[in-house]
C-alpha cells in the first residue's frame, strides 16, 4: 500500500513558508531539542567513540542481516512469539488484519510505530471497519485533527499548547478549555486508559530485535507502550527487517545513543524487553505475540553496498532537528513519512525516484545531518548518490527504482555542448568572448530566470583571464 497522494513538494513548500505559526512552533520547538542534545553529549570525545561503537553495531548487524534474521525468527518461534514475513506494505496490512478477525476484535490500541506510518495502517483498518487508536500522547493529537506525524520521534511537534487546547476541546466530549499543559495531559490520559482496557489488541512498533535472545526492544517515555504490549490479549510488533542487532550486549551502546539524540535524555523512561507470550503463573502479558517484518524495498538497499548505509538509521530524528530545510518546513511539506535528511534518502528508495526523487534536492548539503548522526550514515554522499540516479537512464550504477525520470533531450543536449565548448580550445575562446560582448544581458528567461528568482545573476568580465594574461605577456606554461 503506496503514498495516498500525489505530493506537491513545490507547492508544500510555499505554503509552509508563508505559516509564521509554523516557524514560531519549529523554531522553539527544534532550539529546545538541539540545546538538550548538546547538553547530553557535551564531551564530543566521548561521542565520538560513542558513534563509532553504534556505527559499528549497525554495519555488523547488516552485514549479517540475512543470518541474524533466520537467527531472531527461530529464537522468536522457539519463546512462543509468532513469526511473519512481509515483501509490501500492502502484505504486512493483510497479515495484520487477519490476525484481528481470527479473534474477531473491533479496537485496535496502538504504541507509536513509524513502520505502522509507512504501511498506513490506520486508514487501512478502518477502511476494514476496525478502530486503530493511536495511544502516545502526539500520535493522539494528530490523529484527532486527522493529520500525519510532522517528526519521526515528535509527531505533533508543529503544534503548541493552544493549539492542542483548542483541538481537545473541540474534539474530546464534555473537555473544559484548558491551556495548562499539566491538566491536557490528564485529559488525554484519562481518555486514552479507558480505551486500553477496551483494546482487544494491541500494536507496537520494535526499535531493537536481538538475533540471540528473540527480544523485541521497545522505547518510551509514556508509558502508553507497556500497556498496548501487556494489557491487550493479543500484541502485534511491527518492525524493519533492518532492526536487528546480534546480541544483547550490542543494545547498550544503542540505548545511550538514542534518547541522548532524539530528546535529549541520558535514559529513556521506560525500556520494554519482549521475548514471549504470558507464561503459566504470570498475572499479566499477552496471550499472544506476533512479529510481522517488512521489507518494502529495504532488501534491494541492502545488496547495494552505497545505499546499505541508509539501513542503519535508529530513528532518533536528530538529523531532523539540525536540519536547516526541515527547521524551516516541518514534516508535512515534505509528503511521504519519512521527512527531514533520512527521508530524504529512504523515501525515494521505498517509492521510487520518479515519485518521490524531489525529496533528494530538498537538502543543501551542509553536512549538519551528518555531525550528529549517532550511527555516522553518510546522508549527503547518498543523496548525492540519488542524485546521479536521477538522470541514470539504461543501466545505472544503482538501479534505484524510477531512475532516470529525470533525464531530457534538452538538457543532455545542453550538457553535451558545454562539454565540447570547453574541451575545443577555439570553441572555448569564442564562447568567452560572446559572453564578454553580451555582459550581464543575457535573456532572463526560461531555466535562467527561474534560477535567478532565488539567487544573483552572475556578471560576466568583457575579458577572460585568459586574454587579460595574454595581453599582459604572461605565459600559459
């Protein structure tokens, strides 16, 4: 199951530029973040070494990936966790949806999952007459104002408190107005704990998957992912086939890594370890686990050994947060679920580059992503990357899907002819002196104007330095 929309990037773009209460929200929210990161980490020494241990762990751990899968399905199966496989989107939805009519259930409560994003499982729920409630705190306020996540860790992160106050009580029954950040807290909680109670089953995403042991690793600060996990008869973890790591020992450094650059936090609050269903005596837990793993293009990542780096993300969205695109847009204007650097590089790997390819020019390549990566993925290298492929007709380097959509007679054309103006010597010397003649009145029209809109025309010298050293009686040694 693909992007619902067709997205306008362009027009997404102005439209959050013009928002000035968008940029207030992004601009106090993302201060807040990148200061309490910093704050965290502020022996960059040691986060150097801290970076290289978790950059390590994850180029391991996909270096084996087809291993450690077979590994983590067999520990999996033999603690009583049930085991699927899914190539689409559109498979992991029918696996999960057949596990929900076997036991006949209608509400489903859900812990955040960005996987769960991706497969727009939600929408297709309902569509399938089963309620999906989203139980963390920002998944809940964007799923009342019928939104998507505008950040991979803060999903409501584009909204400030009245704007939620205003959303409560517009949209919960029998809610008092209230902007007291303490008393909105309440009312969600109170509002959501009945719901856990009701839930019939309940869906989690996986931050860690240990090969060893067959654990599902899950972080939270709410709380809210311990009951979806423990509450509900039956819990259903989605993840990325790209997830796991070797062994238990490998979770640690990963842990620090993490809440230190999403949040800002040296722990997380809560750390959830799944390996198995209630077992006899236990007062609570499950009565069933499954682990539904997804590849949707991540396999195809995986054999190229450029783009396997993009597997490493942990999902913390520091990239996000330091970036000066995203800083500015905020998650929507980006279209797909993944926004910011990291989407920037596996979105248009899972959608193709002829859907989603803009999101590969949505980046300066300032390197800001890059210093504080915490598992050091090489953004700009693989947008660079994506870049090339844009225009790669035929065979390319990298096969990305949709490579070439790009690519055009004109411009081929265009590129051809620089290419002969300046490896013929007479062409070369003709060409600078025509653009010496005509200046700076060059017609501003077509590409070119679209090109200044946004940046200075460049003025051209009446005389090359060629000619000026020639006159001069320097030598071309």
């Amino acid at each position: 199951m693909g992007n619902p929309v067709v997205v306008d990037f362009e027009a997404n773009v102005a439209k959050a530029l013009v928002n000035q209460q968008l940029r207030k929200n992004l601009k106090s929210a993302m201060g807040a973040l990148s200061q309490r990161r910093k704050a965290v980490f502020s022996n960059q020494e040691e986060f150097e070494q801290l970076r290289s241990i978790g950059s390590a762990i994850r180029k391991r751990s996909l270096s084996k990936l087809p291993e450690l899968l077979e590994r983590l399905e067999k520990k999996c199966t033999e603690n009583g966790i049930q085991v699927h496989w899914a190539e689409t989107t559109a498979e992991a939805n029918q696996i999960v949806l057949d596990i929900i009519k076997r036991h006949e259930a209608s509400l489903v409560v859900k812990g955040k999952s960005m996987v769960s994003e991706e497969m727009h499982l939600n929408h297709f729920l309902e569509d399938n007459g089963i309620e999906a409630l989203e139980t963390d705190l920002g998944e809940y306020i964007i799923q009342l104002d019928h939104e998507t996540p505008s950040h991979i860790i803060v999903p409501a992160i584009h909204k400030n408190k009245d704007q939620v106050a205003h959303l409560f009580h517009d949209k919960i029954p029998d809610t008092p107005y209230t902007e007291v950040i303490e008393e909105l807290n309440a009312i969600a909680r109170k509002t959501l704990r009945k719901k856990f109670f009701a839930g019939e089953i309940g869906v989690s995403g996986v931050n860690f998957a240990v090969a060893e042991t067959g654990t599902l690793c899950l972080v939270e600060n709410e709380g809210n992912g311990r009951m979806c996990t423990t509450v509900p008869p039956v819990h259903i973890a989605v993840m990325g086939l790209e997830k796991v790591v070797e062994n238990l020992r490998d979770v640690p450094p990963l842990l620090r890594l993490l809440p230190g650059s999403a949040t800002g936090q040296i722990i997380t609050t809560y750390f959830n370890m799944i390996t198995s269903p209630r077992k006899a005596g236990e007062k609570d837990g499950p009565k069933e686990v499954h682990l539904v793993i997804l590849d949707n293009g991540r396999s195809k990542m995986l054999a190229d050994p450029e783009l396997r780096e993009t597997l490493q993300c942990i999902r913390c969205g520091a990239c996000l947060n330091h970036c000066p695109v995203y800083t500015r847009l905020g998650g929507h204007a980006y279209g797909y679920v993944y926004p910011g650097p990291i989407g920037s590089i596996l979105t248009p790997q899972m959608e193709g580059l002829d859907k989603a390819g803009v999101m590969a020019s949505a980046s300066s390549l300032c390197g800001a992503c890059e210093e504080v990566c915490p598992v050091k993925i090489p953004i700009t290298k693989i947008l660079r990357i994506l870049r090339d492929e844009s225009y790669a007709a035929g065979d390319s380097p990298h096969a990305v899907k949709g490579h070439g959509y790009k690519k055009n007679l004109a411009e081929t054309l265009a590129w051809k002819g620089w290419a002969v103006m300046n490896t013929v010597p007479l062409l070369n010397a003709l060409s600078m002196k025509m653009l010496g003649m005509l200046g700076s009145n060059l017609p501003n029209v077509g590409p070119l104007k679209q090109w200044t809109s946004v940046r200075t025309a460049p003025k051209f010298a009446k005389k090359s330095l060629h000619t000026l050293a020639k006159e001069r009686g320097l030598r071309n040694e």
